[in-house]
C-alpha cells in the first residue's frame, strides 16, 4: 500500500508541473491515500487543494513566523500534525468522537463535515472572534425569532387563493435551504446511513445528513459548532486573496434588502477597485494600504489586518466582525446600535417582542451597545477612512451617514403610525388582534420601505458615500412613494368604507 501511494504522490507531481517536487512534498500517507483516488474523481478539488496554501507549508514552519505575518494563531498545535502540510485527512479525520457523521472510509474515521471547530487546530483566535460575531449565530437568529420567521414564511411560503382569498403555506425544508438558509446556514443532522456503488472502491457506506450541502455562515455543525469558514475561505483553496474581493461578500450582500456589493460597484471605491485590481496585491499579510490597494474593499474596511507604508497598525485583523460597526443598518424596523451579544433571539423591545427596536422607533437599549462602544467602533473604523481621507472630509461624510440614519427611521416611523391607524380600524389585521404584520398587501407595502428602501438608501450612504441608489434606484424616491401609497390607501378607505370595530 505504502509503495502504491509514494508511486501515486510521484505521478501527482508529474501531472501537476506546478507542484513542489517529490522531495518537498510533505503530505501524511492519510492523506496521500486519499488523493490516490480522488485526484481521479475529484480533480477540481485536489488541484484546488494543490494550490493552496495548506498544501505549501507545514504548521510547524507556519507557527515560525510572528508578528503581524502570523498565519498560526493557536499556541500549540498537536505533534503529529507539525510535521506534514494540511491535507485532506488533517481536516476530515480531526476530531472524530465530535462528529457525528463520522464514518470508516477505506480504514480511516472519517467525517464530511470539516467546521471552525477542525480549523480551531491552528486558528483559535480567528475561531474565537468569529464564534463571537452576529454572522456565527446567522440560523438561530432567524430561525428562533417568530417575527423573522413570519416575514420569512409570507416570501418563501407556498401561494394559493382559496375560497376567495390568499392562503400562504409553509415553505418545504429544500426551499429555506436555498434561499434564506443558503445565507444564514442550515442545522445539519445525520438521518441515517445509504450505500453508494462508487467507481473506484464498489460499495461504501456514508452518513446522510439532513441539511447538506450548505455553507451559510451560521451553519450549526454535526460537532456543536456554528458557522463555515468555507463562507468566505471558500474550499479547498481556503484563499486569502478571495475573503478579501468583494465577490465573496456579493454572495450574500447583493441587495435589495442588503445592496451592499451594488452600491459599492458603482462607487468611487468600486470603481477603482474595478479599474486597478490587475495590480494589487491581495496576498500580503500584513496588508498595506498604498502598497498593496488604493482603495477599500469589505475586507479592508471591516476584517483585515491593515497597516501603512511605514508599517504602523491602521485596523487590527477580526474575524468578529462588528468591532468596527457602531451601528447595524439593517432595519428591524429601524437602524439601530449594533447588539452588544451575537445571539439576537435574546433581545426583548419593551413590548417584548424579539426585536432591537419597537415599532415607535425605540430601541431596546438594554441589549445594544452604548455610545462608549459606538464611538470606540466608529474610530477604529474612521481609522482606515483617513489613511487615504482628510479630517474634514470623513467628518464631513460620517455627519451625513448619521443624518442618512436619522432621516430613513424617521419616515419608517411616518409610515408606521400610518399602518397602526389602518390597524386600528380594522381594514388589516395587525399582531394586537393575532393577526402578522406581513400577510396582506398593504403591510407588505409598508415592509418595502424599511427593508428595501430605507436599508438602499442608508449602505448607499455608507459603502458609496451617497448616489443614485440613494434616490431613485430603490431610494428615497420609492420610499416617498410608498409612503404616499400608504396614506391614499387608508384615505379612500376612510372614505368609502366604514371604520371597522376595533
């Protein structure tokens, strides 16, 4: 078997001219076992693999070098595993007693799933911070909030007029997982186990996993832990280059409820980025601003370990996040300061509905940072701003972001009290009287001006320092519209039809 694998290991060189020679490969037998086959029937993923940096150094030489090119974080890692390059068996067979979908696969404890918990070996500090960001906590904080999941069911939920009026069904598990899930992550279980005939090997046994395929980045692990780094790190490169284009984050911040990647492609950003990327380099670490990119993406403003040209600390790397977020724009209804715990189902407003603000414009500020915190995040994150920005101009920008922020929740309020008045006399029925708040077309009119129009206007003021998808593009145009339509709506109402009794 042994002399199998090293032919094996030497005709992958052969095959692969890129690859280091015979002699500086430094893959376990685990693991060029497993390439044995599937660089024969999964040759993307092994030449992704090949590729990468795993496949190029060892965590021993890795841990060698400190300081701000660090690329291990763990103070230890176990022996057995300093010696060889991260390879497939180093992520599939770690752990095995943690995984539930662990398997015997020609001889080796095996598991399919690899989670921040396998990658925790080497990056504890990434892991840690990244258990502690909002995205980490992406299912249960949509799946465990009833008001989410109310939204969530009038979107995705199945359609049909009966009886004269509209009927809306849950939505089926493979749709969720397609569409809010995909983002948010899916609960893996194991549902049993199914025999496959594979080509190479005849019949094999694999766990079936209910939930799979999926790498939303609150994806709840067969181990207990939560999230993908794969979100990001997409596998099996686990590219540094790719976490820092704003591709990745397009992948779920396209809009229109989050228009993130949009607003930035049309701003001056985007637009240099677009222009000069040929020339940047995105495999620096530590990454200099001025050197290595002129001009922000995701990645630089909110994660990355940035410095100077003189090599000066600009924004420490964090993969938590919201280190560098004072507020969350996203409506729930209205922006608010970011939550001070990752676990948002916690939230109470003073109505003790599960959400950061209620329906008056209140936040619930028991479980939202302070203005301290606010002004800690917001300098760390003008921090990058003014290494390209003078003073003046990011006060300037950052005064009307806030006035931006201000201004959207205040028309979300106009509209509500306008929506509680068509409540109140009985022409829809709101949550007072057990009815949803989302399920009748006026109330989705109403849910088009937080989610789509106030959330445009304020990461158009934030990622493109303003522009037309602040005004006409799903803007303050479409907001004042609905707005408008809202009122009409109740006004003929009001006038030929009478008030029901509350």
């Amino acid at each position: 078997m042994k002399k199998i694998i090293a032919l094996v290991a030497a005709g992958w060189v052969l095959v692969n001219p890129g690859a280091p020679a015979a002699a500086e490969v430094k893959a376990s037998e685990a693991t060029q076992a497993c390439i044995e086959c599937h660089r024969i029937i999964h040759p993307g993923i092994v030449e992704d693999w090949r590729r990468s940096r795993h496949s190029q150094v060892t965590p021993k030489e890795a841990m060698a070098v400190t300081g701000l090119g660090q690329k291990v974080s763990s103070q230890t890692v176990p022996e057995e595993l300093q010696q060889t390059v991260v390879g497939c068996a180093e992520c599939h067979t770690l752990r095995p007693k943690e995984h539930t979908d662990t398997f015997d696969h020609n001889g080796y404890d095996m598991h399919i799933v690899v989670s921040p918990g396998d990658c925790r070996t080497c990056h504890a500090q990434e892991t840690e911070q990244y258990s502690k960001n909002i995205m980490a906590h992406a299912y249960k904080n949509l799946a465990g909030n009833k008001i989410f999941n109310d939204l969530e069911n009038t979107i995705l939920g199945g359609i049909q007029r009966k009886d004269g009026k509209i009927a809306i069904q849950p939505a089926n598990a493979s749709t969720q997982a397609e569409t809010c899930y995909y983002c948010h992550g899916t609960k893996l279980k194991i549902t049993g186990k199914e025999t496959r005939n594979t080509e190479l090997a005849g019949e094999l046994e694999f766990p079936k996993i209910d939930g799979w395929p999926n790498q939303g980045v609150g994806r709840v692990n067969l181990d207990g832990t939560l999230g993908s780094c794969a979100a990001c790190h997409t596998r099996h490169q686990f590219s540094i280059e790719m976490a820092r284009k704003p591709y990745t984050c397009k992948e779920c911040h396209v809009g229109p409820d989050v228009p993130v990647y949009k607003v930035y492609e049309a701003s001056k950003h985007g637009n240099i980025f677009a222009t000069h990327t040929k020339d940047w380099e995105f495999k620096a670490v530590p990454w200099t601003i001025g050197k290595d990119f002129t001009a922000p993406t995701c990645a630089a403003c909110h994660i990355s370990l940035v410095v100077n040209t003189e090599g000066d600390v600009v924004a420490q790397r964090s993969h938590q996040m919201n280190d560098r977020l004072p507020w969350r724009m996203f409506g729930l209804i209205y922006a608010h300061p970011h939550p001070r715990e990752p676990d948002t189902t916690i939230i109470r407003n003073k109505y003790g509905q599960p959400l950061p603000t209620d329906l008056n414009g209140g936040f619930a500020t028991k479980y939202l940072i302070d203005t301290a915190e606010m002004d800690k995040r917001r300098q760390t994150l003008q921090a990058v701003c003014l290494s390209c920005h003078g003073t003046s101009w990011v006060d300037g920008q950052w005064a009307r972001f806030e006035n931006t922020i201000r201004e959207t929740n205040a028309k979300t309020l106009t509209a509500t009290r306008i929506l509680t008045d068509i409540w109140t006399a009985g022409y829809a029925v709101g949550p007072a009287k057990g009815g949803s708040p989302f399920d009748e077309p006026v109330e989705r009119r109403w849910a088009d001006i937080w989610l789509i129009y106030a959330n445009t206007i304020r990461f158009a003021s934030a990622m493109g320092c303003g522009g037309d998808y602040g005004v006409f593009a799903d803007g303050r145009y479409e907001l004042n519209k609905a707005v408008m339509d809202l009122h009409d709506w109740l006004d003929f109402r009001r006038q030929v039809l009478p008030a029901k009794k509350p």
